[in-house]
C-alpha cells in the first residue's frame, strides 16, 4: 500500500519506519528538513541495554521524502501526525508529575 505521512517527528517519522518495515510504499514530508533524511535522529527513547535501535532501522529503511503536494499525489492512506500541545512539564522525558491534566 502506498502510504504518506505529514509530520516526521517524535510520532511520525518512527510510524513512517514501521510501515516501510512490513513492506509498505512509505512517503514523507515535514516542515524541518533535518527530519527528511536518514541521518541519525535524537530519540531518547532506548531498549533495555540503554541503546535506542531506531536509528539503525531508519538509515536501512525504505522511506522516501517529497514536497507535501508530492506525499500528497503518492498516497492511497495519508497520516497526518501533529505536535499535541501542553505545559512545559510534560515534556516527554521527565517522570510526570502526580497532578495531572488532561491534554
């Protein structure tokens, strides 16, 4: 299946590896155009040897970049992964605090 992604961040661009992985036909586009390469990203999100693997599965990957007309034209399903807003505490890496507040 041809598959296009809009938003290759922290959500996006590990999606757009995973369905390139089983075999799909994967597009991408993000407005930062350090995220439209197969150079390393900085995930922090590592296995339990503290190592994060998505960096290998990225730079053998499949995925293509193009404008977001061409993402568009190349998809038969499109993604579109947006940055969920909130406070600054629930950054992503600290442990989140006890009070919480839905997004």
């Amino acid at each position: 299946m041809k598959i296009g992604f809009i938003g290759l961040g922290k959500l996006g661009l590990p999606c757009a590896v995973a369905m390139a992985d089983k075999g799909h036909d994967v597009m991408g586009f993000d407005l930062d155009s350090t995220r439209m390469s197969r150079a390393p990203q900085p995930y922090r999100e590592t296995g339990p040897d503290g190592v994060s693997p998505f960096n290998d599965y990225l730079a053998r990957s499949s995925v293509r970049f193009g404008s977001t007309a061409e993402v568009v034209a190349h998809a038969e399903i499109l993604f579109i992964a947006v940055q969920t807003p909130h406070e600054r505490r629930y950054e992503g890496i600290s442990r989140l605090p006890d009070e919480r507040i839905d997004f």
